[in-house]
C-alpha cells in the first residue's frame, strides 16, 4: 500500500506562531522568580486541540472563555489566539491593565482593517463566513457601520434583489474557493454591483487544492483534526466529495480501514490546528498495519 502525506498537512503559519508565543511567553514567566511570575490567559483556547491546551492549563496558562472572565482579571498576561478579536477586547485589556500579547494572525488581521476602513468610509459590507466563528466575530468587531456576516450560498440567494447596490464582499479565511466564487456570481446576478478583495488564506487553498489533488489519487482518504475544527470539516468535504472512502479522525485511534477492500493508495491531510506528532502518529501507524 502507497501511503501519501500532503505536505500541507497540519498547523498554518498563523496557529503555528500563536501556539509558539504562547509557549515562549511561559518560558520566561516560569524564569522568573515564582513570586514575580504574572499569570497567563489565552483568550479562547488557542489551538483547537484539547492535548495542547490541557499540556498548557497544567503548567498554568488559563483559557479565558468570555469578556466577563477577562473583565474580573486583575493581572496578567492575555495572548491573543490567531482568529482575532474585535476592537472592544482590545480597549478592555488596556483598560484593565493586563499586558497584550497579539498572536492575531496577520490575514485575520488584514481583514479587520479592511472591514474598520471600508466600513467607516460608508460602505455596504458583507463578510462572508459563520457569524458563529470566533474569526467572524472579531472581525464583525472591526465594523463602523453597515457589516453583514452571510454564512453561505443560501444566506446570499434570500438577499432582497440588489437594484445596483454596491457592496463590498470579503471572506473568513477558510472560506472554500469555489463557494466563494459561486457567491460572488450569486451577488452579480441578484443585481449587486461588487468589489471584492479575495481574502481566502493561501495555506487554506494551498491545503485545499492539495487534498483535491491528492484525493483524486487515493482510493481512501484519511483527514485529521479536531471535531471543532471547521478548516478540518472543510478538506473533509472537499475529500469525501472526491474519494467517497474518506475518514475524519482525531487520533490514530478512531482510525478504521475495512479489511474487505481493496486499498492500495491511501492519502493523508490534517487541518491547521493538528500537531505534527499526532499527524506523523497516523502516518507510522498506516505505514506499518497496512
Ligand atoms: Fe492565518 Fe491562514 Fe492560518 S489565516 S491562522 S495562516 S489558516
């Protein structure tokens, strides 16, 4: 059996430099004489992945889940995780005094600004991506005015007809490509007269058109990450929709190959918050059993 491992596979840049800081904001802090030691908050946990998490929490870096939890602190260290946040945890840190550091990933980052600029300067702005994700949320933060987030296709086609409306689209990061693309069709034909900054990552299409690819040569697939994940769900569905035979895991342990079928090339990605131990686990393990 050929096994393939994307190269794309595993953390982005941007979750990659938010968990490092984390960790290199804790090395000098458990320097430090323990009596000066300030504590560490990550606001929302930084990695969708619990081993990292608990691995921090037991060396004492606390996840904050709420502005309340950060309104009641009186001291400390806040990282900021790649998502983002709105303008108004960043007002409230200052406010309290706590010390920032800004893991924000710099394409998040970008949005932002793009949503405070465009949306002071009076103009209509829809984002594209789950009004329920934290990335979306901090970036609807940004917004002076009118900002829309539209979660998909069918948000888009129950929009009243645009009449010529100019807005301005862009997108969460993981957005899918094509979706992106189908929606920005949708809008034109809906009447809306658009500009658009395609603000999709590159590690997220890279990662993307590589597991199509890869797919495409596999007769099963296999896509690590974590069940919170959504880039993770995203190459699950872009991969099943190739290769039907497609698994979603979290470990080498939900791992499940049918004895029956003829497997001879199987193809392996993970989503942007999946270690490199666990991806090289899956790796081993489907190397040396099959
Ligand atoms: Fe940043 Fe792209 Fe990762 S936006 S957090 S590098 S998926």
């Amino acid at each position: 059996m050929a096994v393939v491992l994307a190269k794309s596979a595993g953390f982005c840049f941007g979750v990659e430099r938010a968990v490092d800081a984390v960790y290199r904001v804790l090395e000098e802090e458990e320097k430090k004489n323990p009596k000066d030691r300030l504590p560490i908050y990550t606001y929302g946990a930084i990695v969708h992945n619990e081993k990292i998490v608990e691995n921090l929490e037991s060396r004492g870096v606390h996840v904050l889940k709420s502005k309340e939890e950060l309104k009641a602190l009186e001291q400390g260290i806040v990282v900021i995780r790649a998502h983002g946040v709105g303008k108004d945890i960043y007002e409230l840190l200052e406010k309290r005094g706590l010390k920032i550091v800004d893991s924000s990933c710099p394409f998040v980052r970008k949005i932002q600004k793009l949503v405070a600029e465009h949306s002071k300067a009076g103009e209509s702005v829809i984002v594209m991506g789950d009004p329920e994700h934290p990335e979306i949320q901090g970036i609807l933060g940004w917004g002076d005015g009118d900002v829309t987030a539209l979660k998909g296709i069918e948000e888009v086609l129950c929009l009243p007809d645009g009449n010529g409306k100019k807005i301005f689209v862009v997108a969460q990061t993981t957005f899918h490509i094509d979706k992106f693309k189908t929606v920005l069709e949708t809008f034109k034909k809906k009447g809306y007269h658009t500009s658009v900054i395609n603000t999709i990552c590159n590690a997220t299409f890279e990662r993307q058109s590589e597991a199509k690819e890869l797919a495409g040569k596999s007769d099963a697939m296999v896509v690590i990450g974590g069940s919170s994940s959504s880039n993770t769900k995203k190459l699950y569905e872009i991969c099943k929709a190739i290769c039907p035979n497609t698994q979603l895991i979290q470990t080498v342990k939900d791992l499940k190959f049918n004895s029956d079928e003829a497997i001879r090339n199987v193809g392996i990605t993970a989503g942007a918050s999946t270690p490199k131990e666990i991806i090289e686990e899956v790796l081993t393990y489907v190397r040396n059993e099959f």
